[in-house]
C-alpha cells in the first residue's frame, strides 16, 4: 500500500505569512505579560486587611511579653529565643494570606509537600497529608480518609511532578513551601502553568495558520485563544484542566502531522499517544480524545501506531496506576471511593486539627456542592445558565458553525473526520457529566466558569477557524464576531485575581435578585 503524499499546505508560503506570524507572536507575548503579571500578584487578597490588623496586636503582644520578661528579670540570650518563640506563634497564628487560592489546589500543594519535605512526611506513607494540614492556611476539603490517613482526593500523578521540580529547589535552598510560599509557589507557578501555556500558543498558531483560509479569521481565532478562554484565567492556581488542554493540543498537532503530511516516523506516533495519554490522567473523560486519535491512527496507519503510539500510552498508564498504588495501595483513585457508609467510602470520617476534631465537609456540603436535583435545570446552565459554556463564553457558538461547515461543505474528506471527531468528543464529554447522580450535579464548585470543559478549548478553538473565515469578508459580520469575542474576554478577565470566584454571570443574578 503506498503511502499518501505529505500534503503540502503546511509549507506553502504566501506574502502575509510574515505578518501573520508577527501578530501571532505579538498576540502571544501580550497574554504572556498579563499571565505573568498575574501569576507574581497571586494573594488571597481579600484578607489581606485583616491581616495587617492581626500583625499589628502581634507586634503589640511581643511588646507586652518583653515587659514581662524583663520585670521578671529575663535578659540576653534568654529574652530574645523567648521573645522569638512568642512571636513565631503569634504570627503563625495571625497570618491568612497566602498564594494558594482554594481548597483544590491546596490538596495537591499538600501532597506536594508532604513528598519532599522530611518534616511533614508521615512514615511508610509518602503521600499522607496528616501533618501538613496541622499548619495554619494549609486546610483543605478535598481530602479522603482511609488507614487512619488523611490524602488528598486528587490522582497523585500530577503532584509527584510537581515534587520532582520541587525536590531539587528544597535541596538547594533549604527553603520549602511553608517557609517561602510565595517565592516557590509563583515559581513553580511559572514552570508548570506560564511555560506549557506558551508551548500551547505556539503549537496551536502552528494549526490555525495552517487550516484558517483568511488572514482576518486566524488572527481572529488566534486572538481567541490568548485572552477569551479561562484557561489564562486558570494560570495561577495548580489546576489539571490547563495541563490537560496543554496535552491535547500537543497530541493533536502530532496526530496532525501523521494525519494530514502522511508522518510515519515513530516520534510523531509516540507524542501522540504520551500527550493524548497524560490528557486522560488530568481530564477523565479526554479517554474519549485518546480512543478518537488512535481509532485514526490505526486506520491510517497500523504498524507505527503499535509500535510507537501504543507503548507510550501505556507508559502513562504504568505510571497513573503505579503512584496511583504507592498512595493509597489501590487501583482506584481515591475520588472513586465514595459509596456506602463503611471503610470504602473515603470521603466519610472526622479528623482532628491543632485540638479541634472536625467532620468531613463531604457529609454536610453547602452551597453549590449540594448538587442541583432538576438534570433539566442543570443541563439549561451547563450550556446557557450563570456558569454556561456559551452564556458566558459565546464565542464557542461560531465554534459550533465551525464543525457543521466543515462536516457539510465539500473540502478535504479528512477535515470532516476531524469535525466529526470532535463533535462526538463534544457530545461524550457532555453525556459523561449530565450523566453522573444528582449529587455530583455541581457545576464543578465554585469557579468562574465550567472547568470540567476547560480541556476542550484546543479542539474548538480549531473548529472556530470555518466560522471565523466565513466572517471575514464582510463588516458586520466581523464586528458580530468581534462582540462575541469581547464577552468571552470579559469573563475570563473577571477574576481578576482569583480563578476560585463566582462567575460575573452568578455575581449580577444575585444583584437582580434573580438567584444563582
């Protein structure tokens, strides 16, 4: 069987190439300021009063033990080790900023931690998060209790990396994440959210300028991609959903190459089966983005796929199962153990905390975590409601033009595969989270928008570029476009500082009175 020619459209080149690549780049650094800026500013900001007021009687305690002592006649050496014992605890107790903005992303910082830090390791359980959870500002909820052990509900894949780039920092400082939360944090902020982030605009500026027809629609969707997606918002917190759309899009632009320019050399098979692989590890349900590209793969061409795509998702396999099994001596991740009233219901137990015994917050949830009981009302939000996919980012709606003219016009046959491929993705993703009970019916906690669909972002950014070209020739189809990319903008910028906030969407209802 011979092989298909390279299709050549990658390479041809033409007279606004150049200044297509500038505004790309331009575009990219832009957003890449903004999520820097951002990711150096990180604080819980809204304590931050509060906490100086708490500073201040620290300062005014300090004052009055040191009158004390020296009217009890305590001086030298022996006043100022009590004087820094008192104000150590003081200020232990008094301080509430911190870089870490919720219970989610606590859990794995904690895991973190708990990996590398010899101080907050609990013995023969590496992964256990018992004592770390003991020091002030490291609370979380999204914990699990099994063998007399608090863990965090989160797969363990995703903090072991983050360990390992953590590890050598320790080694060589001696500073940890409870002594320098913020010189490490933002660190290792930038290593695993920023630097993907800017592999992610180039790969994808690599896809749109090779498929987008018109100058007006790449820039257009490229413009999308930087500043009308959460995926910028989600950058300075520890989240799996900006990983996983990272992986997406690098196994697509592999499965591309193998796809569309008839690619059989094997590295390209092996990026695409580690990275759709890793995306699975971080998003559940993208199983469905990992069966689509090596059902493709397979039919294009079998012998590399065994050979190349095969063993690298495997690897990834090996390696989500193996911690997954050195953490809690399981197969089954610890967010799969939560039915019944016995030992295997992970999320049911008490814990004691610096003297006060505190109840699971997964017995009693309140608020949004209660679930909403109407599927009919849940599904109606998912998709237009206070965190829906197109009320508060529409321009995913040209998204969805995008995918019918590229299913229903006539073009390249393997472009309908593709926009089949990622309406049947779509659909699955969509039927996995309106299938699950009611109780899980929660819009993903509290957050500024749906962040279980994060991850899809690269595949409809792609989808966008039909619509978007279709937009360019004429005036007010490109000013529609333009008004449903500000609305996007809008709602990813609305957080400014913490992703973890209600959406502006919830913010107004309740101002109306409407209720969210």
């Amino acid at each position: 069987m011979n092989e298909p020619a390279p299709n050549r459209q990658a390479t041809v080149t033409d007279a606004t190439r150049s200044l297509r690549w500038s505004v790309y780049l331009l575009l990219i650094a832009i957003s890449a300021g903004a999520m820097l800026g951002r990711i150096l500013a990180v604080d819980s900001v809204n304590t931050i009063a509060l906490e100086q007021s708490r500073l201040n009687k620290v300062d005014a305690e300090v004052g009055r033990k040191q009158r004390e002592l020296q009217s009890q006649g305590v001086s030298g050496s022996d006043l100022e080790k009590e004087l820094d014992r008192t104000r150590r605890q003081l200020l232990d107790a008094a301080r509430l900023r911190r870089p870490f903005l919720s219970a989610n992303d606590r859990s794995r910082w904690c895991t973190v931690r708990a990996l590398v830090e010899p101080e907050m390791r609990v013995p023969g359980t590496p992964y256990a998060i018992d004592r770390v959870i003991q020091q002030p500002n490291w609370d979380t909820i999204d914990m699990v209790k099994h063998d007399g052990h608090l863990y965090s509900s989160k797969p363990p894949l995703m903090p072991t990396l983050i360990a390992g780039v953590y590890w050598p920092i320790y080694q060589f400082t001696g500073a940890t994440l409870g002594t320098h939360p913020y010189e490490i944090g933002r660190t290792l902020l930038v290593l695993f959210n920023l630097l993907p982030m800017l592999a992610y605009f180039v790969l994808l500026a690599s896809l749109i300028d090779r498929f987008g027809q018109t100058d007006w629609g790449r820039i257009f969707v490229m413009a999308a991609a930087c500043f009308g997606t959460f995926l910028t918002t989600f950058v300075v917190t520890v989240n799996n959903h900006l990983p996983a759309a990272v992986c997406v899009i690098a196994a697509i632009y592999a499965a591309v190459r193998i796809w569309f320019d008839g690619e059989r050399r094997i590295r390209y098979f092996v990026l695409a089966g580690l990275f759709a692989a890793l995306a699975a590890t971080d998003e559940l349900p993208a199983l469905a983005l990992l069966a689509a590209i090596a059902f493709l793969l397979l039919l294009k061409a079998p012998r590399p796929t065994l050979l190349g795509f095969v063993p690298a998702v495997l690897v990834v396999v090996a390696a989500f199962f193996g911690t997954n099994w050195i953490a809690h001596h399981t197969l089954k991740p610890a967010y799969m153990h939560r039915k019944g009233t016995g030992p295997e219901n992970w999320y049911n137990y008490t814990y004691d905390c610096r003297g006060r015994t505190i109840e699971s917050y997964w017995n009693a949830p309140k608020g949004v975590d209660r679930g909403e009981p109407s599927v009919r009302i849940y599904t109606l939000n998912v998709l237009v409601g206070h965190p829906g996919v197109f009320s508060l980012t529409p321009v995913w709606l040209l998204s969805v033009l995008g995918v019918g003219l590229w299913l229903f016009r006539r073009n390249d046959p393997r472009l309908r595969w593709s926009a089949a491929a990622i309406a049947a993705i779509t659909a699955a993703v969509l039927a996995f989270y309106l299938a699950w009970p009611n109780v899980d019916h929660n819009y993903g906690g509290v957050a500024s928008g749906l962040r279980w669909l994060f991850w899809l972002a690269p595949l409809w950014l792609l989808s966008m570029l039909p619509a978007a070209d279709l937009l360019a020739p004429r005036r007010w189809t490109r000013v529609l476009g333009l008004v449903l990319l500000a609305f996007s903008v809008l709602s990813a910028s609305y957080p400014t500082w913490n992703p973890w906030t209600p959406s502006w969407l919830t913010d107004f209802s309740r101002y109306m009175g409407w209720g969210a």
